[in-house]
C-alpha cells in the first residue's frame, strides 16, 4: 500500500512539475511578444547604464543577427532593444557621442546595457578604461543619415 501511494505522489510532482513547465514556456513567450510589440514605439526611448567592448577573440564570429562582427564597424550588443536598431550612445563622463547599430546580444546574466565594437569605444574614449557610464538614445531602426 505505502509504494502505491509513493508511486502517486511522485507521478502527480512529475505531472505538476511538467505542467509548471509548460506554462512557464508560454508565459516566457507571451513576454517576448509583448515586448516585441513594445519595441516598435521604442523610438525615443533612453537607457542610462555601464558599457564595455568587444574582446578581439570575438572579430569575424557570427552575431545574433547574422552578421559577422568586425571591430571596425559600429556595432553594439544590447540585450533590452531589438535587433536591427539604431542608437546614440553617450559617454557621460565626456560626452562624446556614437551612433551604432544592435546586431548583437549580451550574456543573459550581464548587468550591463551594451557591448561596443573597439572603433566605437574608441571614439567614446573609454579604451583604456574598460568601462563608461553611458546613455542610449533610441534613433529607430532605419539609418539616421
């Protein structure tokens, strides 16, 4: 009698543990979709966070987009916007200005709000920092001219 009651109890936490799974599934797409229909009026919008740069190890590999990365494009990795877009990044400290576009994403487990190409950082002046605290104007997603 106990293995049978066993055997119940441990069917219904797999039956609820995949079910949780699948709702969780739906309920993370269900977020990818509302904020894809977010992005569209992103336009505008202003992100405040820390920047860093692309290591050269990362020069010809393929981006998230599909294109390949050089590190003489200006090019950004952005987990928050979309991909195809464009935006002004400011270093706070200087404020120098860059326009890039998002082809890229980050690790998901990294706080920061963007990963420049070298000729980027480099017109930001923060080479030799590493870091810069920065704010990301959305432009939109055709090239500013």
């Amino acid at each position: 009698m106990r293995k049978s009651l066993f055997a119940h109890r441990h069917t219904a936490k797999l039956f609820f543990f995949c079910l949780f799974g699948i709702c969780s599934t739906h309920f993370v797409s269900a977020q990818k979709t509302t904020a894809a229909a977010k992005s569209k009026s992103s336009v505008g919008r202003v992100l405040y966070g820390q920047a860093s740069f692309y290591a050269n190890k990362f020069n010809g590999r393929q981006t998230a987009s599909g294109e390949i990365f050089s590190q003489n494009k200006y090019t950004c990795a952005c987990n928050v916007l979309p991909l195809g877009t464009w935006v002004r990044v400011t270093n706070l400290r200087n404020g120098k200005s860059v326009v890039v576009k998002v082809n890229d994403r980050l690790h998901p487990k990294m706080k920061r709000i963007a990963d420049l190409s070298k000729i980027a950082a480099k017109e930001l002046n923060y080479v030799g920092h590493g870091l810069a605290r920065v704010k990301v104007e959305v432009i939109g997603k055709k090239k500013p001219v």
